[in-house]
C-alpha cells in the first residue's frame, strides 16, 4: 500500500475506516479499503466506474454493514445499522442517484420526517418554505420552495438534494459525483459552499470523475480500483496523469480519438421545429430552429444551462406533441414524428440526460433493458427470445466494458457509470438512423468515456447521423464534426470543427444582453 496517511490520534481525524471489505454475489466489491476524513479537508475519492466508491460510501452512511472493517469517529468504533444512525453520528451523505420524491415539494423534499411543527402539531408550512429558501439561497437556486420536484430540471433537483444533506448539518458530509449534472455556474456555487464548510471544520468526502475541478477544492486524495486502494494522499503530490494511471492501472491512450468519417447523404433535416411553454402559450423555450445532419457526421449541440438543448432533442423524438411544431424529415422524406414510437419508426433513438426517469428499468436485467428499444420496434419482434437478447447483450456488454457479473444481473446493481453504458446499448440496438445523444458521458470516467466516443465515432464511420448535446467542451471540440450553438431557445452560431473553439463556442452561447435564464423547468 503506497503512501498511507498516516491516521494519528490528533483531534483532526473525523472518521476513518480500516479494512473494509463488502462483496455481492459475484462481485468484490471492496477489498481491505481505508479511508481518513480529517477536519475541514476534502478527501476526493477516484476510481473507474465500478470500483467501488459508492459501495463504500454507503457503508459509511449506513445503507447497508460491511463484511469486515471497522469504521472509527473520534476513536470509537461506530456500527451502523441502518442510515438514520450515521447521520446521527453527524454523517450526511449526497447520494449519487438522486434520492428525491419527485411528487413532493422542494421544501417537503429537504424536511421529509424532520418537518418543522406549529404549536398545535401541524406542519409548519411556511417555517419550512422560509428555511429551505434559506438554505438553496447560498446555492444560486433560485426556484419556490413550493415547486414539485418533478417538475425542476437535474441539476436543480441535484442541488435540492445538495441542501437536503446541508440541512442535517453534519460534521462529516459525503458527496458522491455532485456536479454530474451541473451548470458551470452551479459548480461554482457548490465551490463556494464547500470552502465555506471546510473553513467551519465539516469534513468532506468527494467523489467525481472530473479531475479538473481537483485544484479547487481537493487537500487529499483516495484512489479505488477494482475495488482495492492503491493511493491515500495529499492531493498534489503528483500529477493527474499519474492519478489516472493509478484508476486504470496503466497508460491511458489518447482521451479523444477522432477518427473523421465520410460524410454522406443528409439523413436528418429539422426545420423550423419549435417548443412552446405550454400549449396556449405564444412563449418559446425552443424557437424555431432549423439544422441538418448528414450521414456519417456528428454534430455536437452545445449550449448553457437552460439553452433549449435536451428541449430540442425531445422534440425531434416525438416527446412534446402538444407543444411543438415544425418538420422533421429523414433521409429526404417528411415525417410526422409525435411519439417516440414513432421517432424509432423512423429512425430515431434518443439516450435521456437522466438515465433513471427515461432510460432504465432498474429492476430488469441488464439484457431485458438493453433488448427494451430493439422490442418496441418491428424489426425487433422476435427478440423477446431470452437467448438472443442475452447474445445481444453480451455483446455489447463486451464492446462497451460494461462492468457486471452476468446480464442476467438487475440493473439496479451496477455502478452509476455502467447503467449508463447499458443506456447507450440499449439505443444503439435498434440501428437507427440519427442517433440523439444528452450529455452521453455523464457520470462516466475518463476510460469509459474513451471507449464511448470511440464506439461513436465508429458508428458515424458506419454511415449512422448523430447529434449529441453537450456541456462539456473538450469532449463537444474533440468529437464534433460541426457545432450548433443554443442559446435562450435559439440558434446563436454554428461552426465547423476548424473554426471552433472554446472561447468562440462560450462566447456564442452567452446570452445576449439579459441574465443567463434561469428557468425550473
Ligand atoms: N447492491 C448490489 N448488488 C450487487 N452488486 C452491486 C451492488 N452494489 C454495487 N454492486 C457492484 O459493486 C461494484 C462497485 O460498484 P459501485 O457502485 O461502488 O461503483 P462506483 O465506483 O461508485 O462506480 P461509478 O463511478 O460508476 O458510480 C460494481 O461492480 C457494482 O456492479
Ligand atoms: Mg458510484
């Protein structure tokens, strides 16, 4: 074990683990693994999708017991049996899916089973309203405390969770990939925050696959892998190309690939495809907007926070009827597309932003949900067949790297990183024609995420269309044939791939003038 650190008697250690072990059936998923969280550091957790990270926080939160090992706060050996006993040990945690009643309010969210009481017993609504405001404020959410929380877009429902775990105002706070779905701007608040709650003495566990945010916030750093520890450190004690070694165990090859495709006929032509707000309403979140994408090519979609981008995606599947209007037309030939149904008929596929609400079953099995699209197509009668739907998903389970014991084995249990893969086979099963990608490598480590663009890049080589929507510049300027700009619902620029740049993208997707919007929805 390189480097330990070395976990001394000082007052500054809040909680360290020692020899934690946790298997599931066929997997090991923690071996022997240490972690220290000392008082008013963040110890940033880093390890390749399925190394075990969250299985490790949810033995620290509580969530379920470990093998063996033995957790210690201030010297005293804690066992947990269920989660409400850490987080009176002062643990809070953020989990990675996010854990929220989607039917409730904002403000009934972050005071489940703590909701404050008038003197008569009742709950005390606008107590509740006033202190949950209080407590998104310093997070730059502005949405009513009212609001229901299906109704809030993933990243404001991420930073509700984010104030749910503040609220319980523990001394040992964990987050498990917190910025996944965030805004820049978000970020940079849950930066402020969490300097704020070191500078108090909370100690804070940190999991994200994004090494850049590192130097902002990082003072130690834990690297996981194949669920054994193989670095405790300060962080800063080498670069983070020799951290990303220690992920993956050996030299990462070149992180964007981009292997150019001819470009062929044009397979998918929108035009002046709208998003209304609501169905009377003359208001657009997407305004007329007209683009094409040919055969063979990826178009990235980039866009801020609330630009129209997912909106834009979803209409072009078939998923606002109502609302919408304008016309798609596929290789060459208009299509009425108000379904998704429809969408694949044509030959569509879109992989969601938020894999939980529409991309996954998370009780089917890994090969049910990969053989689910390929089922609601005609081509795809017949593949109900269990035997060829888990031909089918070995493969892809091959091709992708997706981490898991059997395909038999329910979704539910893999890793964050690895749902998503099965997402993304999951669509690609069908052979569409223009594949719709939101955000495809969120939550996805620096490996994965290599094999992800290279897998599209093959495909655009095998001729299929794709527009992939997302906030990430490195990842848009390295995989992207052509760019469109979103921004405020519009068009704002469109370049090609050797005219873009970080600065010409960022520029052109600033709203004009008015404050970047800030919608719930
Ligand atoms: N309840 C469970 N039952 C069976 N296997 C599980 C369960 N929970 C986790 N696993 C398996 O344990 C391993 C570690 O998973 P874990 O969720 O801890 O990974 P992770 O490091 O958080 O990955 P990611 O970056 O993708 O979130 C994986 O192989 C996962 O499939
Ligand atoms: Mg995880």
């Amino acid at each position: 074990m390189p480097d330990l650190l070395t976990d001394s008697e000082s007052g500054d250690v809040l909680l360290s683990a020692r020899g934690i072990s946790k298997s599931f059936p066929g997997v090991r998923a923690l071996d022997n693994v240490q972690i220290t969280v000392r008082r008013g550091r963040l110890n940033a957790v880093l390890g390749e999708n399925g190394a075990g990270k969250s299985t490790l926080m949810n033995i620290l939160a509580g969530v379920f017991p470990p093998d063996a090992g033995e957790i210690l706060m201030k010297g005293r050996r804690q066992t947990f049996k269920r989660p409400h006993e850490a987080q009176q040990a002062g643990i809070a945690i953020i989990h990675q899916e996010l854990n929220l009643l989607r039917e409730l309010s904002v403000a009934e969210n972050i005071f489940l089973g703590r909701e404050p009481r008038t003197r008569l017993g009742l709950v005390n609504y606008s107590g509740m309203h006033r202190d949950a405001a209080a407590l998104l404020a310093p997070l730059d959410l502005s949405v009513d405390p009212g609001t229901q929380v299906r109704k809030l877009r993933l990243g404001a429902q991420q930073v509700v969770e984010i104030a749910k775990a503040l609220s319980l105002d523990a001394r040992v706070l964990i987050m498990d990939e917190p910025t996944s779905a965030l805004s820049d701007h978000e970020v940079e608040a849950i930066f402020r925050l969490i300097r704020q709650l070191k500078a108090r003495g909370v100690g804070i566990i940190y999991i994200t696959h994004k090494l850049d945010e590192l130097p902002h916030i990082a003072d130690d750093v834990t690297v996981l892998r194949d669920g054994k520890c193989v670095a405790a450190e300060p962080y800063g004690k080498r670069p983070h190309d020799e951290l990303i070694r220690l992920m993956v165990g050996r030299e990462l090859a070149e992180l964007f690939p981009k292997s150019v495709a001819a470009i062929g006929e044009e397979v998918l032509r929108v035009a002046n495809l709208s998003l209304r707000r609501s169905e009377h309403s003359a208001d657009y979140t997407v305004c007329p907007t007209s683009l094409r994408v040919r055969q063979g090519e990826i178009v990235g979609l980039f866009g801020l926070m609330g630009a129209g981008r997912t909106e834009l995606l979803q209409c072009i599947f078939g998923l606002h009827p109502r609302r919408s209007s304008g016309e798609i037309w596929i290789e060459g030939k208009r299509r009425s597309i108000r379904s998704p149904r429809q969408a694949i008929a044509a030959g569509l596929a879109l992989a969601p932003e938020d894999r939980k609400v529409d991309g996954l079953v998370l009780a089917m099995s890994v090969a049910e949900n990969i053989g689910l699209a390929a089922g609601a197509t005609a081509r795809g009668i017949g593949l109900a067949d269990p035997r060829r739907e888990g031909a089918l998903a070995r493969r892809y389970m091959n091709q992708l790297g997706i981490k898991t014991p059997t395909v038999a084995q329910p979704v539910r249990y893999l890793s964050g990183g690895n749902q998503q893969k099965v997402v993304l086979s999951k669509w690609l099963t069908i052979k569409p024609k223009v594949l719709l990608l939101d955000e495809p490598t969120r939550g996805i480590d620096v490996n994965a995420k290599r094999e992800i663009y290279s897998l599209i890049n093959e495909l655009a080589r095998g001729g299929l269309g794709v527009l992939m929507a997302s906030s990430e510049l490195p990842e848009i300027l390295a995989i992207a044939d052509r760019i469109v700009v979103l921004s405020e619902g519009r068009v704002a620029g469109e370049f090609s791939r050797d005219e873009a740049s970080e600065e010409i993208l960022l520029k052109a997707a600033l709203p004009s003038g008015r404050p970047p919007a800030r919608q719930a929805g």
